[in-house]
C-alpha cells in the first residue's frame, strides 16, 4: 500500500485577498517541491470530492453548516469576481470558497474512506481553508468547516470505529477542534501550541479527553520532542487509538513569521515517526493527516515533504 496526497484545484480557488497569508500559493509550494524533489513519484494523487452536508454535520451543528453555505453560496453567485465577505477580522470568502471549502472535508473524508478500506496505507489531505479553529458553530482564524474533526467522526459514526487520536502540531491552539470533541471519550486528542498566541486559548483543557502543552515563545525542537516523549506517548499507549488524524500545521517552524516557535523540518520528520510508530503498533498504520497552517512558503513545502517521507517510507 501507497501513501496517497488528497488535493484538488478547487481549494486554489479560495482567496482572501491581496496579502493574506493564507494564500493559493501554500499549494502550489508544496506540489512543485513534491515534483522537484522527485517525491510525487512515491505518492498517489487523488482527486478531493465535495464533502456531503451529513459529513460535516457529525463535527457542526447544522443550522451553523446552512448559514455558513449560504453566506459562501452568495459570494460565489455575485457579479464581481473580485467580492470578498468578511466573517472575522482576519477570515473571509470570496467566490470560490464554497467549493474549496466543501473539497476540504471532503478530502479528509475521502482519506478516511480509503485508509479504511486498505486502498492507502496512510494520506496527507492538501487542501485549504485549514480548519482547527472553526468551532461546532463559528468559522474563525482563516477556517470554516473543522476537516479533522469532520473526518474523526466519519471514522466513528460510520465505519465504527472505538478509539481514535487527533493530534494538533499547529503553532496555533486548535481551539475549534477542541470545542467539537471535548468531553467525547472515544477521541482522544493531543496538542502543542505557543502560547499565548492566538486563539489565546488551550492553558486550560475544555474535558479529561485532551493534553495541551502550551509551549514559550522560541521553544525549539529538543524541547518539543522532550515533552511529546514525557507526555503524548504515554497518553497514546495507553489509549491504543485504532486511527490518527493529524492536524498539521508548519507554522512553528522557526522562518514562519505568525509564530515564534524554533521547529525544522526533521523535528516534523521525527514527531511523524513517532505518531507512524504508534499508529503501527495500534491502528494498523491508519493515518490520515490534513493541512493546516504553514505560511513561508519554502519552510511549509520542506516541512510537508519531510512529513510525507516518513508516512510514504522514502529514504
């Protein structure tokens, strides 16, 4: 079995303006880095589909999913191709943000389907908007529906699945995903985040289902590996989790300027290692890992390339 790459031109599509760190190019970075270092050869593309309204009610409330649809469905039909809505002050849609956004879950739920069925061994979802932050009922922080916990629940309510991980290696606390799985015993979900950073949250865990370890500005990689050898590993053996999603944000790279964290590109290598090893040991290697945050440009592609090596297996 192959690890396959989830993506799809749609997710493109969706831009928040002249600027915006969250931007198109984040994929084009990653996929021509993939081509240039030869690695697209190791991997299996995939086409996103969109994401069905029952998906993405098992994470959000529906009333929440309808107006946030309608809010995007009403861009996407206006006149001027250059309109953008704001939901926050820093997170907004424009025309093609409908589709991409619906392409996102559907790509993690996709993954979740074929690591599931023994089509992939694992798969990385590259795809956009991100979506930790966006909350059971609320798009915030450059998110609107939460492709992780979407993708958690699928494996759950639908393929039945007892015990599963989510873990969050963002430089932003995944405030929105812990606002959806907190207090539901069959997830287990672990995180490390600056703090205080934005969402200003995460000191205090939201139920007993969750460790948080909010991290000092500058912390760099031993630090960080020392606390997921002292705390998360532990936690994940004890949990035996039967699938890991993987929340995964590269903006703790020490290039990336919305943080100032002090990660490179082999400490995302070594924290895949280990959730492989876990994974290996007690899920049957399933892994399903969808993109998050990263924001310079060079760091993101190596950090995803690194990323990807470990789950594909190439030296």
């Amino acid at each position: 079995m192959s690890t396959a790459v989830y993506t799809h031109a749609d997710c493109r599509a969706h831009d928040m303006g002249r600027g915006h760190p969250e931007c198109p190019e984040r994929l084009d970075a990653i996929l021509d880095h993939l081509r240039a270092q030869g690695l697209d050869m190791a991997l299996a593309f995939e086409d996103a589909p969109l994401a069905l309204p029952e998906q993405i009610d098992r994470a959000h409330a529906a009333a929440y999913r309808g107006e946030i649809t309608e809010f995007m469905r009403a861009i996407a039909a206006d006149e001027d191709p250059g309109a953008h809505r704001g939901v926050d002050a820093d997170t907004s849609a424009n025309r093609g943000t409908l589709n991409a956004a619906y392409r996102a879950a559907g790509a993690a739920v996709a993954a979740t389907d074929a690591v599931l069925a023994g089509r992939y061994a694992n798969a990385f979802c590259a795809v956009r908007p991100p979506g930790h932050h966006a909350t059971h009922d609320q798009a915030m922080g450059f998110c609107f529906f939460n492709n992780v916990a979407v993708a958690a629940r699928h494996a759950l309510d639908v393929h039945g699945l007892e015990r599963v991980a989510v873990i969050d290696f963002d430089v932003h606390h995944g405030n929105g995903t812990e606002d959806i799985v907190a207090g539901d015993d069959r997830i287990l979900m672990l995180s490390f985040f600056q703090h205080p950073l934005y969402p200003y949250s995460g000191d205090v865990p939201k139920g007993p289902n969750m460790l948080n370890l909010p991290m000092a500005p500058y912390t760099r990689g031993p630090a960080v590996r020392d606390a997921i050898r002292e705390h998360w590993l532990p936690r994940l053996e004890a949990f035996s989790p039967q699938m890991i999603f993987i929340s995964a944000g590269f903006d703790a790279h020490r290039d990336d300027d919305l943080g100032q964290m002090g990660l490179v590109e082999a400490d995302y290598a070594w924290i895949t290692e280990q959730l492989l090893d876990v994974a290996e040991r007690h899920g049957q290697g399933r892994i399903v890992s969808c993109l998050e945050g990263g924001y310079h440009l060079g760091a993101l592609a190596r950090s995803v390339a690194a990323h990807l090596r470990v789950l594909a297996g190439v030296a």
